[in-house]
C-alpha cells in the first residue's frame, strides 16, 4: 500500500471530559494540516506512557446516534467511553475519525437502518443501498500518528515526538476490528497486538454484533452471552 503524504499538527487544547456516568478525564485534543481526506479528524492525548512503554491507540469513527444519542442498536457509545478510561490508564491517544455509518454517513446510515428493520444485516443493508459494507479508510488515521510521533514515523518537530521525546517504534491497538489492524500495518504503522474491548450487547444490537464476528471476523466474544 502505498504510504500517505505527511500532515502536521495544527493546533492543540486541553479539554475536561465528564461522562453521563459521572466518569471524568482530562484530555489533550490534536488537529491536524494536511490529512488526506480533507476531514477534521481528533487525536485525543489521555493518560501518560510510561518510559520505554507502548501507547494505547484507538480509532473510533464518529457515532452520532451512539455517541451523542445513546442509542442501543451499535455499541458506539459504550466503546468510545470505555476506551477513553482504558487509554486514560495505559496511556495513549483517541483517534475521533469522522467516518459515520462506516463511511456512508448519517443520513446513508439512517436509511440503512430501515433496511435492517426489514430483515437485512448491517452489510447487506449497506450494499442494498448501493454503498459499500465498510467504506472506511485510515490513511488520516496513519498521518495523525505519524504527525504524534508514534506508530512507527517521526513527529512534525524533527525529533520523532510531537514533545521532542523521540517518539515510539509501535501501537498497541484498541479494537474488535481486523481490518483496523491491516490497513495501518499497510500504511506503516507498527501494530504489536491487538486489545479487545468489551462486550456491549443489549437486546437492540445482538444482531449487529452477531454480524460483525460472523461477515468480519471481529474479536467479540458472543458465545458466552448469546445461547
């Protein structure tokens, strides 16, 4: 796969964030120049890694319905909250990637929705609008790390960190996804293991979860919750 162009970091902010949980955490919020799709993607900076340690990295793709709304048929919202404590801990960073519906976006989304209503899983519904079972791609994802300094490729600031610290040779990558995997090892990105997150189901998204491990081998231990 080809490598992406390089993008720099255009500005950074430090913004509290307090969950309807009451969960808080203070986070460093990263925007970018030069991202190759144009979008205004966040990397969020949570936690500290430790000396010689490996940062945690997760790219969530925005939510709208999940995220901000709560809704049960995806498990968007639960993930995005749990990642931002688990990074908090490890140390590492949120890629927020402005991908909605997998890269069909919100209305697309909504109208595959109603598709699902009538039978379909989450791909077909997709494909049935003509539009692809995952649209996304994380070339943005792999600028932003390297811009950070990790991952693989040196920072903007010439010394391999966006603090002048070196950066870091690898990953350790928050996700379900293989794919997520794939595309940044393809991109550059060194990937040493893949983290699992949790088991969100609710009754309103058993069958998106059941077509996630079983069209795209995500890691989603069902068997045990799901007779």
């Amino acid at each position: 796969m080809p490598q992406p162009g390089s993008a720099t970091v255009r500005s950074r902010v430090r913004i509290p964030l307090t969950f309807p949980d009451g969960y808080r955490a203070e986070a460093e919020v990263f925007t970018f120049h030069g991202l190759a799709d144009g979008a205004e993607h966040l990397a969020m900076a949570l936690g500290t890694v430790p000396d010689g340690g490996t940062p945690l990295v997760r790219l969530h793709s925005e939510c709208l319905t999940g995220d901000v709304f709560g809704s049960d048929r995806c498990d968007c919202g639960p993930q995005l909250r749990e990642s931002v404590e688990l990074i908090s801990k490890a140390g590492g960073y949120l890629l927020y990637l402005r991908q909605e519906g997998r890269g069909i976006g919100l209305y697309n989304k909504l109208d595959a929705y109603a598709l699902q209503d009538s039978g379909l899983d989450t791909y077909d519904a997709n494909t049935a609008l003509g539009l692809p079972e995952d649209g996304r791609d994380y070339t943005a994802a792999a600028q932003m790390l390297a811009a950070l300094g990790i991952g693989g490729t040196g920072g903007t600031d010439g010394t391999g960190g966006i603090d002048g610290t070196g950066g870091t040779r690898g990953i350790d990558l928050l996700s379900n996804n293989p794919d997520k995997a794939a595309q940044l090892a393809g991109l550059g990105v060194t990937v040493r293991r893949r983290v699992p997150t949790g088991v969100h189901l609710s009754a309103s998204n058993v069958r998106y979860l059941t077509a996630k491990v079983e069209r795209t081998g995500h890691s989603i231990e069902l068997s045990r919750l799901v007779g």
